[in-house]
C-alpha cells in the first residue's frame, strides 16, 4: 500500500512539476557583438522626448539634457547650470518645469550650457526608491522556453537600483539575466491609475536561480512566492545610462527593440510590444492585489509596501523577452530528482529532489554567469549596461 501510494504521489507531482524539457541555456541567435553598437545610440528629439543623463562635475551631480549619444560620448545641455539651481535630479527638475518649460529651456540653452563628457563618465541618470513592482512571464515566448508557467503575475524586487556599469557579484548561486523595460513614476499613483506621465529606464533583473526554485511554490508560481527572495541581492538591479520622459509614454514605449549579449554573443532579443500587459495593466493588477503579503527574510512584504498608493520613483518591471539561461528542468534532470526520491531522499518532496538535481547540474556544467562574464544591454532612444560579473 505504501508503495502504491508513493508511485501514485510521483506520477502526479512529476506531471504538474516545470514542466519544460530544454536542456540548455546556449543563445539560439547569431548577431554578433560590435562594440560600436554601444558608442551610438539614437536620441529622440525634443518634441518626442526628454533624455536625461547625469554626471560629476566637481564633484557635484549635474543634469544633462542628452540630444547626442554619438562615438562614446554624450553630448546636451547642463541643465544644472541652465536652471541656475541646485536641482540636479531630472523628476524634480521635469516637477518644477514641466515639459514644455524644460524643452524651452533646452533650446535657449544650446549654445551657453552645451556640455560633452564620455559616456563612461555617465553615473545614475535619476534617483530611485529600493522597492519595485516586477512582472513574471510577461511575454509568451519567455513564458514557453521557461514552462513554469503560461501567463504573466507579479511580485516584488526590494533591491536599491546600481549604475549601468557597476559589477554583479555571484556571491553563491545560478546567476542569470533578464533585460526589461520599466516605466518610472514621476509622482504618487493611486487607486490603480497610471497617468500618462511616466519615465522609462533600461534594467537588467538578475536573478539567483538557485534561490528562487527553492523558494517558489510549484504548484502555484504565479503566486508570486519566491521571488523577491531569488531577485532582490545587492546589485541585482543595474539601471540604464539614460533616463527618458516621452511626450507620449505608451507610444514611445512601443516596439523598441532590446537587445542582451553576454561577452561576445547575442542571448536575448526582443520587441517591446510582444508584452501581454502594457505598464497599465500592471499597475491595475497590483492595485488589484495590493493586500497580498510575500515572506521575505521573515518580514511580510507588499507590492506597495504599507502605503495607499505606488510611490514616486518606483519602477514597473514588465517583465523580459526569451533567451533567459533558464529553460526549465530537462526530463533526464527530472528523472534523477525522483530516483534521489525513491532511494532516501523523503525529508524532501518530489519537486525538492528534482530542484536540487538541477541546481546541482547546473553547478557542474557551469552553464549560469561565471566570474569575468559581461553583460550588455543595447536599445536605442533608452541607453546601454555593461555589467561585468565578479565572484
């Protein structure tokens, strides 16, 4: 009876466990890398957005209004120096002029306050909050290659965003990456309305794998369980060079093509109107979930927080395209889970032994991001990342 009962337990957990059988994280696509790709990035021009940067100037933070990206370097307008004030943070800079008062001052300023600096001098183009709203499997294709689930949920990334050039430690564990597209509130958003106002910024979501299959729930993943725990460690939320406010934010935000290569190889590449649900939408759901509590290192943590409402400065995350590292648990990987089961393994499930399998696996073969790996990111009208992994 009792092994009858143990193989029924294995053919029905083995059915609804992550469910995918791609056995590797190899890149499917075959652009090379060209490192010129990186020195130019088209800008938009004024009457469709503003592009903001931000460097040290004697020590001090200065905003740039960017026109140029062109041969390495940044060229614009210090706006800094053009307000003649203290502002050097382009939200409070875009709450106290507006749009049309900052693209007027713009072109007043182009000949006095024009300023060129190398784009490796560029430092975090805004300030952020340390707390985000984050979108699962929001593309189908990502969706399929990881088979854990078919449509987009949410959680949250309690992580205080880093430069686009600032290094990712591994520390222990499956690094991976994930090039997303996040909208920046410019204000308070409340009872679920996202205004027509709103930044956009390049992140890279890394992700510790390992961590994350431990504390996922398998039979519900779009809970949203487990996933701050395996994407909120220090450093796992670089941020593009560039920051932009759009006239138009939802049509600027369409089909803009974002491109990942790790060292020399394209791994991701993807449109950003395959998304299922645009920044709205995701606003709307976490509203609509605004109650739902998540254990992250023993506290209960929320989409908002303890607020009534999103905070200014915080990112929707809305999710990435395929060509993650991640392509589910092989079949094979499966099978020495449940046979590390069937042999002793019963102070853990199923699914646990399977998940260990794989980490395991994964560990051997070295497949995730190893120490002296670069990842960059490329989207023209939005910037670039060059993150370079460490131990």
């Amino acid at each position: 009876m009792i092994t009858f009962f143990r193989n029924g337990i294995l053919i029905v957990t083995t059915m609804i466990l992550l469910n995918a059988c791609s056995t590797t994280g190899k890149s499917k696509l075959s652009e090379p890398f060209n490192s010129l790709m990186f020195e130019n990035i088209e800008i938009a021009p004024l009457d469709k957005a503003l592009t903001f940067a931000r460097v040290l100037v004697n020590n001090e933070r200065h905003i740039i209004v960017v026109t140029k990206f062109l041969n390495g370097q940044v060229e614009g307008i210090d706006l800094t120096l053009a307000m003649n004030s203290d502002v050097d943070d382009p939200i409070s800079a875009y709450s106290e002029l507006g749009y049309k008062g900052l693209v007027k001052l713009a072109n007043d300023s182009l000949a006095e306050y024009s300023i060129t600096v190398n784009v490796d001098q560029l430092i975090m183009p805004v300030d952020l909050q340390e707390k985000h709203i984050a979108a699962g499997l929001n593309y189908l294709a990502h969706a399929g290659e990881t088979g854990i689930a078919s449509g987009p949920f949410l959680f949250s990334k309690h992580v205080t965003p880093t430069g686009s050039n600032e290094n990712v430690a591994i520390k222990k564990g499956l690094l991976d990456y994930e090039v997303e597209l996040a909208a920046v509130t410019l204000g308070p958003v409340r009872e679920g309305k996202l205004s027509n106002e709103y930044g956009l910024i390049l992140t890279n979501d890394f992700t510790n794998r390992a961590k994350l299959l431990r504390n996922i729930d398998v039979n519900d993943v779009t809970s949203g369980k487990g996933f701050a725990v395996g994407k909120s460690s220090k450093g796992f939320l670089p941020i593009g060079n560039l920051f932009v406010i759009p006239r138009s934010p939802k049509e600027f935000a369409q089909n803009l093509t974002m491109k990942l290569f790790v060292n020399d190889n394209l791994h991701q590449q993807g449109t950003t109107d395959l998304m299922i649900w645009g920044f709205e939408k995701i606003v709307a759901e976490a509203w609509a979930k605004k109650d739902i509590t998540w254990d992250y290192k023993g506290e209960p943590i929320k989409l908002m927080g303890e607020e009534p409402f999103i905070k200014a400065r915080t990112l929707i995350m809305s999710g990435t395209p395929e060509g993650v590292i991640f392509q589910g648990i092989p079949f094979t990987t499966k099978l020495a889970g449940i046979f590390s089961w069937t042999i002793g393994g019963w102070d853990s499930s199923v699914p646990q032994n399977v998940i260990e399998a794989y980490i395991n696996n994964s560990e051997e073969s070295r497949m995730y991001l190893q120490p002296s790996d670069t990842v960059s990111i490329h989207v023209n009208n939005l910037g670039t990342l060059n993150n370079k992994i460490i131990p």
